[in-house]
C-alpha cells in the first residue's frame, strides 16, 4: 500500500475515533469543527466558545456544548419562513 494512502486512512480512522468521544482536547476540537488553530484560540480567549482549563493551561471542550456553540445562530428556511407567514395570516383572517 502506499504510504500516502495509509496516512489518509489512519487519518479518517483517527477522525472517527473523535467522533465517539464526549471531551475534546484543543486539536480534537479544531478537527471536529473545522476551526483554525488561531481563530479557536481568539474565541477561548475572548471567552465566546465555551470551554474549560482545569490547569490553567490545557484547554478542553466537551462537544455537546461545541454543537450548540456551532448552530446557536439558526437561520430558517425559506419554506419554513412560507409556512409561518401562511400560519400567521390564516390566524389573523378572523379578526
């Protein structure tokens, strides 16, 4: 097998193993969201990623609460948006 075929392999293996796992370390963290090293670490310092330093130095994340980081800001469909404007104007015939 070649060799870059095998680092991409152990590479996916390494990603899924991640996927099982509750806490995170700072680069499990930035392979799981896809977040650059240096951003990640403005958000932790600014405090607007949730994360925790038990030592004071080592930062982890527990990933339940980087999933709802990642889709606080949700944004609706547009067939969503169609269905509660029809809602609402039907709601609001009758008065």
């Amino acid at each position: 097998m070649d060799n870059l075929l095998i680092l991409e392999r152990l590479d996916r293996l390494e990603k899924l193993l991640i996927g099982h796992k509750e806490v995170l370390t700072f680069d499990e963290a930035c392979d799981y969201t896809g977040i650059s090293r240096s951003y990640l670490y403005k958000l932790t310092s600014s405090g607007k990623i949730p994360h925790s330093k038990p030592n004071g130095k080592m930062l982890f994340f527990e990933k339940k609460k980087l999933v709802d980081w990642l889709l606080q800001n949700n944004r609706k469909s547009k067939q969503e948006l169609e269905a509660e404007a029809l809602t609402y104007t039907n709601r609001n015939k009758l008065r």
